[in-house]
C-alpha cells in the first residue's frame, strides 16, 4: 500500500488485538475515514463493508442522528458518576431496549463491551441461586466453539481453542455441549438447518454427569458467529429451554452478534421466539461508534437481589463507564435510526432483499475449494477447504485480496464471514459476490 506522508507514525507502539502484527505492519491496511457503506482507505480507495466494522456498525457510517446526539451530549453532561448516581438517558435508554424484548427481559444492566456482558451475566446467574438459597448451583455450560469475550469467565464458557490454549488454567467448574457444526446432512442449507435438534440432549449428559443441582446456567450463541456462522438446529434452541426449566438451570443467550436486527428481528430471542433468562448485548447498541454493551435479565433475577435493607448494595458489580452519558446517546441515536428506516426488520427473511442476499450467497457452489454455505438474515459463512497443514491460510489469501478489490471480508479459519450494515442494497450485494466469486474461481 501507497501511504500518504503524515498519515501515520512508526507502527511498533501498538500491539493490535487478534492481528497477525508483523503481517501487517510489513503491509499496513489503513482506514481514515467511512460514510454509509464504505470505508475510505489512506490511499483515498473506497472499500465496501461487509462486516459491519465487527459485526457492530449496524446502521452503516456516519449517520446523522447519531453524530448529532454525540455532539450535543458531549456540550451538556460528558460523564456522570456510574455508582449511587444516575443521568435521565440511563432510564430513558433502558426503558427503550426494554421494550424490544419478549416477555419479563425487563431489567437493564449496562456494559461496556460484550466480553463485560458475559462476565456480567455470568455472576449474575451464580449470584441469583445464591439469592435463593441455592449457592451450591456454580457450575456453567458453554458449548464447543463457542465465542464469548476474552475475559476469563467468557474464555472458560467460550470453546474455541486458540482464544483459550496459551492462558493456562481458566475459571473452573466449567463444562462444554457439543457444538452443532459439520452435520453432512446440513451443508449448503438455506436458512436454519434441518438436522441436529437432537444435539440439544447433550445438556442432558452433562446433567447426569454432574447433577443439576451443581448447574447455575448454560450460555450458548443463537446463532455462533465468530466460530464461522454455525446456525441452530430447528428446534435445537427450544428444546434447550424446555431442558433448562426442566432442571432449574438459567439459560443465557449471547446475543453480541445476533442483537439489532442481524437477522431480520429486534434479537434472535424474537426470531427463534425462544425467551432466555439473560441476554447478553453490545455491538450494534451504539451502532459501535462508543463502546456500550448490556445485560437484559427477566425480573425474576432481578427481584431475587431486591431484598435486605435498602441502603445496601444488592449486586457488587459494576463499571466506571457503566451507563456513560456519551454512550448513552450514541446507543439513543442509533435507535432513532433503527426504527425511522426499519433496519431491525430489513433482514427478515420474507423480504425480497433477504431472498436476493440468500441467492447471492448459494450461487458460490461449485467455486473450487467451497465445502459449504451457510445463510441467516443478513449474515453468510462460506467455509473453504484448508491447505495440508496451513488452516486459515487460503481464507486469509482471499481476506486480502477482497481488500485490495476494494471489499472488507472477515475469516475465521477457512471460513469467510458476511454481516454488511443493514442498509445494503441490491447494488453492493452484487459488487460483493462478484468479487467473491472472481476471488475464489483462482484461489489456490
């Protein structure tokens, strides 16, 4: 890449997360400014987003309601105290994403970060059982490549083995379902496949192994993204709710991903209209302009604390940041943007623009190399096959070479991850696929 002068100083400094830091820093990938779509690159290139920045840039760039509520925000109340004080966009904010809930998700706990809503959860459900009289439920379920944060509560539920292999020993008392990827049956599905409801009675074994009553919660992903787009099983996720009532077990879902209108719903909890005990947010909250995240808990968590004398903190937990004023009114912008243009709703899977989002994705069969798709609202994982010994290399191949093309993919291993800002149109659906599938007709 041809970097202007000034655009940048030495690159040793930084030590970039989940980056191959000498890959890049021999070939910088420099973004300098973004508008609806795109990204502008420091060599003055226009790239397509198609990853929503992480998964979080929802509503696309440089929307207008949310620049306005930043900057008006900042000239009144730049920072409020997080304990034993509060600001109005607090309430005003939680009352708001209260109400695209089901049922009793009533309660709003704030975060900064999706890895801070798992852990937040997390001691949430030990401490509710504990609330009740229950303490001896400790232990959690995550599920085999499963993402939940990097925190050591969220690595320990998590299952992906690279985010957990080099920190040693992680929380204990921790236990993982199988994961519901690679059913042969299930390859090249349209939507949530048909086969792998019967995976759910995993959760079953590990009752048996361990007893239910040791068992606080099971935390699962709806639809698992950072993995490589693993969709649920029809009827996988309700079956684990019938499971978990069954047995007194919280059921938490990690909603990071999934959350403001990626598949075509205000949660996945809405689309799948299975209602978890807690739900894990962040991401699209705050269209990813101002780190934010959130905790929704039904009011039965939230009652079990509201006990003991009232002068008393009732959950020691908690953020200097938690419910920021700025923060606060990016995620208020964003939800003036969501439901003014209908984006929590585009990706449904009845619209025309789904159905030409989900022929897009299938008309790569048959590429060399593509051993699978997999399609949800406006997410699409295209697995390649690896090279001998070298897993993640050819999707990491393509990765740069959309770059150059002028289109931001994201992989995880081999496979290529979609998730556009859900103001795409037909138009960059098309430049996308096209240079998809010129990229991977002379991939090696």
């Amino acid at each position: 890449m041809n970097i202007p002068e000034n655009t940048v100083g030495d690159l040793n400094s930084y030590w970039m997360p989940f980056t191959a830091n000498r890959q890049f820093k021999s070939n910088p990938r420099l973004i300098v400014g973004a508008d609806g779509m795109y990204f502008k690159t420091a060599d003055g290139r226009d790239v397509l987003d198609g990853i929503a920045g992480l998964w979080c840039c929802n509503a696309g760039h440089n929307r207008p309601k949310i620049v306005e509520a930043i900057q008006k925000q900042a000239s009144e109340l730049d920072y409020s105290p997080a304990f034993q004080m509060g600001h109005p966009k607090q309430f005003e904010l939680a009352e708001r994403l209260a109400n695209l809930m089901p049922g009793d998700l009533n309660k709003i706990f704030f975060t900064n970060s999706g890895s801070e809503s798992v852990e937040t959860a997390l001691k949430m459900a030990i401490a509710y059982h504990r609330a009740r009289g229950e303490g001896h439920r400790t232990r959690l379920i995550g599920r085999e490549k499963g993402y939940h944060g990097v925190n050591f509560g969220g690595m320990s539920v998590g299952g992906m083995s690279p985010n957990r292999k080099m920190f040693g020993t992680l929380v204990s008392g921790v236990d993982h379902l199988r994961h519901t990827h690679g059913i042969e049956e299930n390859r090249f599905s349209k939507g949530q496949p048909e086969h792998g409801v019967e995976l759910a009675d995993d959760l079953i074994r590990m009752i048996e192994l361990h007893d239910a009553s040791t068992i606080a919660a099971v935390i699962v992903e709806p639809l698992a993204g950072s993995a490589g787009v693993i969709l649920p099983p029809k009827g996988y996720l309700q079956r684990l709710r019938k499971i978990c009532d069954q047995h007194g077990i919280l059921l938490i879902f990690d909603e990071v991903i999934t959350g403001f209108g990626r598949l075509g719903a205000p949660f996945a909890t809405n689309y799948f209209d299975v209602e978890p005990d807690l739900v894990t947010t962040a991401k699209g909250l705050a269209n990813g302009v101002i780190p934010m995240g959130a905790v929704f808990a039904q009011d039965k968590i939230y009652d079990a604390f509201m006990t003991g004398p009232e002068n008393m903190v009732e959950f020691f937990h908690g953020y200097t940041f938690s419910g920021n004023p700025m923060a606060c009114a990016a995620a208020m912008g964003t939800l003036d943007t969501y439901e003014e243009e209908g984006l929590l709703t585009r990706a449904r899977p009845d619209s025309d623009l789904c159905q030409y989002w989900q022929d897009a994705v299938h008309a790569l069969k048959g590429l060399p190399n593509v051993i699978d798709l997999r399609n949800m609202g406006f997410i699409a994982g295209i697995e390649l096959s690896s090279r001998e010994g070298k897993v993640g290399a050819r999707a990491f191949d393509a990765f740069l070479q959309a770059y150059d093309a002028g289109l931001l993919i994201r992989t995880t291993g081999d496979t290529i991850a979609l998730s556009p800002p859900l103001i795409i149109e037909k138009s960059h659906i098309d430049f996308a696929f096209d240079t998809l599938t010129k990229i991977l007709k002379n991939l090696e």
